[in-house]
C-alpha cells in the first residue's frame, strides 16, 4: 500500500509543532465534543470517542480539558454545537481533495474553503466526485527505533492488520480495515507494542506527480487548509519528488 504522500509525513511532524504552541488542541476538542454527542461518553462504548481521547493524551492535552469537552458534548456543560461536513474537489493538476470539517456555521466554513482552492488553482466540486478515489483505513504508528521490521510485521498480521510500510522516516506504518482499527491496536498493545498514534484516514487508491508550479501551489494549498481551524483533516492522492520538493519548498 502506498498511498499517503510525502504532505502525510510532513503533516504529521508539523501536527507535534501544533501540539506544541496548543493550536491542535481546538481540533481535538471538536472531535471528543462531537463524538461524545453522537456516541455517548463511555469511551468504552464508543469507539470514535475513545480514538479521540488517545489522541489528545498523546498531544498532552490536560484531563480536564478532555473531560470538559465529553461534558459539552454530552450537554452536561453548555457549549458549541459543531456539525460535521466534508466537501470534495481538486487542486492544481487535477489532484482529488477530500476535506473533513467540524463547523458551527456551514456558510461561512465553505465560502472560505472555496476561497483558498481558488487562490491556488483549486476548486470545489459536488458530493462524491472524489469520495470514491479514496479507501477508508485504520492508520497506527509505531516508532522504527523500537522494534525490528519483521518481527513487527508479524505481530501486526495476526492482530488483524492488512499491511505496513516503512516508507516514514520515524514510524512503522500499520493499516488496516477502519473498523478494525480498535481490535488491532489491543492486539498489538496486548504483545506490548507502544503505539505513537491511532486514527481512521483515507488512503488514496492512486497518486499523481506534480513538478514545478502545480506543486508549488498544491504545497501552499494544503498548508493554507491545513491552517484553517474548522478543517480537521484534508486527504490529497498527490505526491512530490524528492527533487522537486526541495526546489519548491525551497
């Protein structure tokens, strides 16, 4: 499975610099709100919820934090109602954009999503017309320094996993089905795996190559989305060549 791009590893280095200055904490706190409302608060009982209180305990977010949010959520504390909406187009060069979003206002949300596509050569496109380029997975990540390729390989197999690749700088990279996301990563913490982080994601079914221009601006694309506090997650079928990457992040 190859799938996520050069952006996904970049991503997720920048994710722990958010985490850092507390920017990626208003994105969690969506998510545990909105799942909490959707799901109910055990966590036990509710597997969106508990993926998502994993995620903030590993961005160190403080309990309280995570607790107030379920209480919102839930309606035990009063607060903002977000609603969930995706939206779907290309960027430069024809590459699919499939685009998560929690919002409390959906007008002003798309006005400007369709605001930042069309500074970069982008554009939003009807329900569905990308959805279906992209494979809905479990995603787990493990530090490489930890274990020994194989030996992991192995263990995520008979947890359930469908694969793992190694093509991350820092971290084994372990799929499987997206509801299978919650029994692989017991499986794998039951053989005393220390996971780094657990998420469902879209995986791209192919990939496009940009040089020159187009990657230019798909770079400042996906940064300007990525940057937006209503968008939780922007999932792109693109990637860069080493090459050219340098060229154009300079």
């Amino acid at each position: 499975m190859s799938g996520h791009s050069k952006w996904h590893s970049i991503k997720h280095k920048k994710a722990r610099a958010d985490a850092a200055r507390g920017k990626i904490f208003t994105r969690l706190i969506k998510e545990i709100t909105v799942a909490a409302r959707l799901g109910g608060s055990d966590a036990d009982m509710n597997p969106r919820l508990r993926t998502a209180i994993q995620a903030a305990k590993a961005s160190n977010m403080p309990a309280k934090n995570i607790d107030n949010a379920i209480k919102k959520g839930t309606g035990e504390l009063p607060g903002v109602v977000y609603e969930e909406v995706v939206y779907e187009g290309y960027g430069p060069g024809g590459v699919a954009l499939y685009i998560s979003a929690l919002t409390d206002n959906k007008n002003r949300t798309v006005a400007e999503i369709r605001h930042l596509l069309s500074k970069q050569g982008g554009n939003l496109g009807e329900s569905g017309c990308v959805a279906w380029m992209f494979n809905k997975k479990g995603l787990i990540r493990v530090t490489k320094s930890n274990y020994d390729e194989e030996e992991l390989f192995m263990i995520a197999v008979d947890a359930g996993a469908d694969d793992m690749t190694n093509d991350d700088e820092e971290f084994y990279e372990i799929y499987s089905d997206a509801d299978q996301l919650e029994s692989v990563q017991a499986g794998l913490e039951k053989n005393n795996v220390i996971i780094a982080s657990a998420e469902r994601t879209m995986v791209p079914q192919n990939i496009i190559k940009l040089e020159d221009k187009a990657a230019e601006q798909m770079l400042k694309l996906m940064e300007a989305l990525d940057d937006h506090d209503d968008i939780q997650e922007v999932y792109a079928n693109f990637d860069i060549d080493d090459e050219v990457f340098s060229k154009v992040a300079g």
